[in-house]
C-alpha cells in the first residue's frame, strides 16, 4: 500500500501540490482519471490492470481517512471507487 500511496503523491507533486493542506476533491477525481488511462510500465501496449487501480484508490482511501485526527479538517470526500475486475486478466471488461 506505501508503494501506490508515494505513487500518489508523486502525482502530487507533478501538479505542483507541494503541500497536502492543498488537497481537494478535484485532485483526487483527476488522479482516478490517471489512473484509468496510465499505461503499465512492464506492458506499455496495456492500461493499469484494474486490480492496480483499486489497490490505488484504496491506498488514496485509507490516507484520507489517516488524515482527520492529525488536523486537517479539509480532508476530501473518501472515493470508495472500484474496478468491476475481469476475473481472468484482472483487466476491464
């Protein structure tokens, strides 16, 4: 999970969000939409699979709800977003 939460927060920082006081609802929806057109780094012809997303959308999840009782009061509404999986590639249908 650490691995797709410093994902996002490299995505993060691309977008020049240097602090996470400046998250917002926006960020979060346009990192779902990243994500769902991000090619695979070992298969470059394939998007992300979808169990890859979801592991995301939960790491991005759990750190929204960490967030709360160490003072931001702002914190984005939690995506609760999940790829229906394919079950034999773990790709969209």
């Amino acid at each position: 999970m650490l691995a797709h939460i410093h994902e996002f927060l490299q995505w993060l920082d691309n977008k020049q969000i240097r602090s996470i006081d400046q998250l917002t609802n926006r960020h979060i929806t346009n990192y779902q939409n990243y994500l769902e057109t991000c090619l695979n780094k070992l298969f470059k012809e394939h998007l992300l699979s979808d169990s890859h997303q979801n592991k995301s959308f939960i790491a991005v999840d759990k750190l929204l709800e960490f967030l709360p009782p160490y003072g931001m009061t702002n914190t984005p509404i939690l995506i609760h977003r999940r790829m229906e999986m394919n079950e034999k590639s773990g790709y969209s249908k």
